[in-house]
C-alpha cells in the first residue's frame, strides 16, 4: 500500500514539473518566432520527403498522415490502439480500400503538395499539418505570431514540444502575396462603389481604384480597366493602352483578354487587321468559357472565316450527345430537325429534344414547344406547347417569351389577352445585356462621342447583331469616327453593310449597291450594284430599289438600256410607295422627253413632210380654218395691248412738295412726389 502511495506522489511531481516547463515555453515562444532570420531572395524552395513521390517534378504526400517517430505521435498511437481494436480497423479499412495490400493507391485520392520549410530552426523538414500552436490546430501555413506576416509551418505536430519551424516563403514571394491582397482590396472597394451608385463622379472614383489594382498586376482588375479604355466608359478613351493591357491578359491565359485582342485584329484597331489571328484569339476565348468569344465564332461560322461544315459540327454534336450533354443533344435534334449533314428525322429530332429539355436546357425547352405548335413530327397541342414555351421563358429565353406573346396577342391555346402579351414583347425588348451595352452605345453617339459609340457597335456587330452592324456602318459611312483611317473608312463601313444585308436588311442592300455604283470602298460595278437592287426589289420591295433599277435601265448601267422596262420600275417604285410619286412624276416626264427626241432623231423628217398630206388630214378648207385662227389671235393681242395704255396713270406736274410734320418729343416725365 506505500509502494502505491509513493508511487501517486511521485507522478504527481512529474506532472507539476512539466505544467511549469510548459508555462516557461509558452513565455518564451513569441520570441523565438520573432528571432527567425528569412531566407535569402535567391534561394529557392525545395520540396523534399522521404516518404513522398514524384510526380510532374514535384513531390506529393499521400492524403493519410505519415507517421513520424517522435514520442507525441507514438503516444496518441497507444491511446488509439487502447480505444478498441473495432475502431481501428474501422478507420484503417476506409483508409485503405484493401487491407491486404497496403502498397495500394485509389486511382482517385486526394494528395496534396508537400512544403519544405525555408530557413527557421528546421530548413529543408517538410512541414507537419496539422500542427499545434497556441492550443490551436492549423492544417496550413499561417502568419500567426508574426509581425511581418510571412507564413511559417511548423515541423513538427507540437511546436510548443520541439521549436521546430520554418517558413512556407520567401520574402519575394511574401512581398508579392502582400501586394496581390492589397489589390484585392483595391478591386473590391471599386468594385462596391462601383455596383452601388449610379453617379458618374462615383464611377469614376471607382475606376481609380480599379486602375490602382490593376497597376498590381489584379486579373479582374485588369480586364475591367482595359475594357474601360477601350470603350471610353468613365475613362478617357485610349486604344493603344487598352491593346497593351490585353495583350498582358492573354499572356495570363484571361479568356476576356484572347476575346477582346480578336476584336481588335478583327476590326483593326489599333492593329493591322487580320481575320485569322481574331479566328485564333476567338477560339482560345471561347475554350476559356468567354460567352462573347461563342457568339463570335456561332455567327462567323459558314463564312468566308470558318468554313462552313455539317459533318464537322455533327461529329461535335454527337460528342457532346453522348457525353450527356443537354447542348450537344439540342444541337444533334436541330440536325436532325432541318436536316444538317442527316437525312431529316423528326422522331429523333423529338427525342434529343427531350433529353435536353429534361436536364433543364432551354434550347431543348423551346425546340419542343415549337414542334409541338407547329405540329411538326407530333399532332399539333398548343397546351404542350404552352408548357414548354413557359419552361423556356423561366430559364430566359428571350425567343420563348415571344413566342409566349403571340400565342397570347392572337389567342392561340390561350384566352386572347393584349395586355399580357404587350408585356411579354416588353420584356422581349427589355432582356439581354446587349440591349444595355446598344443603349449605351446610342447615348455615346447623342453625346457626339462617336468613337466610343463606333467601337461599341463594332463589338455588338462582331457577335451579328444586325442593328449594331447597320448603325456601325452608317458612323463610318459619315466619316464621323476618326479612330478609322480615311482610306479604311469605306472599305469597313462595305463590310458591315453587307453583314446587316445578309440578314435582311433592305437600307443595306441598297447601300451595297450604293457603294459599287458609285465605286466607295470598292472599284466601280454597275453589273454588282445592278443585283443588289434587284434582289432590295425582289425580296424586300424596295420603292427605292425599283427606282434606282429604271434609272439604270435608262442609261444603260450595267444592264441594256431599255426605255419601256424603265418605265415599269417607274411606275412599279410610285405604286411601292407614295413618297416616290414625285420623283417618278418629273422621272417620267423626263423620259418622256427622252423618248420624244429619240423618236425625232430616228425618223427622216423631210419625208415625214413630203408623206404629209393636209386635205386629208385637217380637209380640203384647212387654209380657212388656219387663217380665222391667225386672225382671231392677232385681234386679242391688239386688244391687250390697248389696255395695257388705258390703265397706264398720267404723270403728274412737278410741285413744291409739302413740309414734313414735325414730331413732338414724349412729354417730360415728372418725378414722383
């Protein structure tokens, strides 16, 4: 019983000894943290372990915890097997997917790398995570005890035990991390100001910021900045600053970077212009997730940039389809829909659809209302194609809200309401970014900022919307941009007029032929501009095309010279459209003097007189009849002429002429008593 006694005293001493060693350590660690020296700038970090493995050059550690052979971990592993042998090998099975073989590795397992402390009392040790500090577990670097905020680890599980440490970085590298989360906050607080006002002092304040983050080096800041100087918004404009800051985002792998350099080589700003390298950055764009860069490369396709190809976009479709997904199913039922390098299928079609409709996807959504409406591959049910036409317009389609109106505005599968389908085209109108970025582009031209306005529609008119692509060329056509060089205006303002013409667009058309007619941006092509009227005539029933067609027809431009068909285009343009009745009016008198002249001019008239027979034509007594009308004619003007002194007043004798009256100034104001 004393044996058991003493031995209780003496553990109790061991115990208060080591609670006192523990409070001295404590005392003492803030300072032993503090009188680390850092590393040299030159010296670099070497990943080193052991137990670890290479791979890329770099050197991992497997996701469970090595064991180290210090005498904490070999306590916690006898308090562990104490714990029960049924919750070790529990713990060991899901560790380890077969326990017979413990060389095994999940294909799957997390790893992560392992860092190798810098300087400090353990340089080259790989760090311990979790480490204990102040009673508190890290699982990764931390500044913690440190007034210069380096990240240090410790390597050891107890640094308070063994004073093990060292840092995870140099000071470069602890400068740059400090700098990058200085810019952090800059971009934030811009950022803020930025999204909660709508002054444009505040704007620009937030700007300054943004400019300040981006001076270091700040990605988001960057792109914000540079898209900024490229449009002029709240920054002066400034291309050739803009064209440098994309170029260091391109370098950075920045997908709005790749996408705005394709903008600048494809419209030449600032650059030499050149389709295929705005074909490369677009498609690095659009590989990054740029939305833009899509847009871009979906209406580029089938031109002159990207040839157009069925089989190459089914083979993608069919990818995408099998993968699951919902993009490449919708694409693949559009194929098989209009029949796109596969012989039509509407049941297929039908099918994809719904795969792409049951994951969510509104393409998919819309497609199937359509058919459903139309009653294309299925029997004809508005109410199916009301459910999926609402599906659609919940995920933003703005196409499905149209649809939505006008089954509302004619009462089809649905009660007639004019009111729900005017605010359904009111929303229609009311969607989409790019009706903000059209919107700030107009008010950039009422406020006579027409470069900014220009490099915005050019923008718009990349991704092929047809007003952008109108209202571009018409700035150039002005000559109002100065950013475009005079002998680069014509010749881009041609392209973009041709643009909006291939989708409809009846004042391009007619420019195109414009242009060739009178040789802008191109050399001078009656026959060319001739077609482009034609089809303005044919397709859209242009009242200025048919009248450009009768003038051409009349001169001989470009087509035989045919005075009856220029009268049909006369008369065809005053029957299209009432403003053209006066200018057909004096057209045709003067092709009626034309034709008049050309008839006197192709007829002898020495034998047209000689043919000429009087008696016949007026009677034997025409010779009366023309004298009575020679006399009858010579009366009135002697009587006229009578008249005429008769009215005249008789002049009067010269006399003294009377005084003028004098005028009698205003009487004197008195002053006020």
């Amino acid at each position: 019983m004393r044996v058991w006694v003493g031995l209780t005293l003496l553990l109790c001493a061991v115990l208060l000894g080591s609670a006192s060693a523990s409070s001295d350590e404590e005392g003492n660690q803030d300072e032993s943290l503090d009188s680390k020296t850092s590393l040299p700038s030159d010296e670099s970090v070497e990943d080193h372990s052991p137990a670890g493995r290479v791979v890329a050059g770099q050197i991992f550690l497997d996701s469970e915890e090595s064991e180290l052979e210090s005498p904490i971990q070999e306590e916690e592993d006898g308090l562990r097997s104490q714990e029960g042998e049924s919750v070790t090998e529990e713990i060991s099975f899901l560790e380890s997917p077969n326990p017979e073989n413990k060389d095994y590795e999940e294909p799957m397992k997390v790893r992560k790398p392992a860092l190798t402390a810098i300087e400090g009392t353990a340089h080259g040790e790989p760090c311990h995570f979790p480490f204990l500090f102040l009673d508190k577990e890290y699982d990764e670097c931390t500044s913690d005890g440190r007034e210069d905020g380096r990240l240090w680890c410790a390597t050891t599980y107890d640094y308070k035990a063994d004073e093990k440490w060292g840092f995870c970085e140099t000071e470069e590298e602890a400068a740059k991390r400090r700098q990058m989360q200085e810019a952090e906050m800059m971009y934030q607080t811009g950022m803020k100001i930025l999204n909660g006002s709508n002054k444009k002092s505040q704007k620009r304040e937030a700007y300054r910021y943004l400019q300040k983050a981006a001076s270091m080096n700040h990605t988001k800041a960057l792109e914000r900045v540079s898209y900024a100087l490229l449009f002029g918004d709240y920054l002066t404009q400034n291309i050739q600053a803009a064209k440098e800051m994309f170029e260091k985002l391109t370098e950075e792998g920045s997908p709005k970077g790749q996408t705005a350099l394709g903008f600048l080589y494809a419209s030449g700003l600032g650059v030499n212009s050149s389709q295929a390298k705005a074909l490369v950055y677009y498609t690095f764009g659009a590989l990054g997730g740029n939305l833009i860069a899509h847009m871009v490369l979906m209406y580029s396709e089938g031109s002159d940039i990207v040839p157009q190809s069925n089989e190459t976009a089914l083979h993608y479709f069919k990818k995408a389809a099998d993968m699951g997904n919902p993009v490449g199913q919708s694409g693949l039922g559009m194929a098989y829909l209009y029949g796109r390098g596969v012989q039509v299928n509407y049941d297929l079609a039908l099918k994809y659809f719904q795969k792409a409709a049951e994951q969510g996807w509104v393409d998919g959504q819309l497609q199937l209302g359509s058919m459903y409406y139309n009653g294309i591959g299925v029997k004809r049910d508005y109410k199916q194609a009301l459910k999926y036409f609402n599906l659609a317009s919940q995920g933003g389609h703005i196409l499905a809200f149209y649809n939505l109106a006008q089954m509302h505005a004619s009462g089809t599968g649905v009660m007639r309401s004019c009111h729900t389908a005017v605010e359904l085209f009111k929303n229609v109108c009311e969607r989409g970014r790019w009706s903000e970025r059209l919107m700030t582009a107009y008010n950039s031209y009422k406020d006579g900022d027409y470069n900014a306005a220009v490099i915005q529609y050019l923008l718009l008119a990349e991704q092929g919307y047809e007003v952008a692509q109108s209202n571009a060329a018409f700035i150039l056509d002005q000559r109002e941009a100065t950013i475009v060089g005079e002998n680069e205006t014509y010749p881009r303002a041609l392209l973009h007029w041709n643009r909006a013409a291939s989708q409809g667009y009846t004042v391009a058309r007619i420019k195109l032929g414009d242009y060739h007619f009178y040789g802008f941006g191109t050399d001078v092509d009656y026959e060319t501009a001739f077609i482009h009227y034609r089809l303005a005539s044919e397709q859209q029933h242009s009242a200025q095309a048919m009248f450009n067609l009768g003038y051409m027809h009349e001169k001989g431009l470009g087509i035989k010279q045919d005075i009856h068909l220029a009268k049909r285009f006369y008369d065809m343009a005053a029957e299209a459209s009432p403003d053209a009745q006066v200018p057909v009016f004096l057209a045709l008198c003067k092709l009626g003097i034309v034709y008049f002249l050309q008839y006197i001019r192709e007829t002898n008239l020495r034998d047209l007189f000689t043919q000429l027979d009087m008696d016949q034509l007026l009677g034997p007594e025409w010779d009366l009849y023309l004298m009575t009308i020679i006399a009858l004619l010579l009366g009135t003007v002697i009587a006229y002429r009578q008249r005429q002194h008769q009215d005249m007043p008789v002049p009067r004798p010269p006399g003294p002429r009377p005084a003028p009256p004098q005028q009698e100034g205003p009487p004197e104001q008195q002053p006020p008593q």
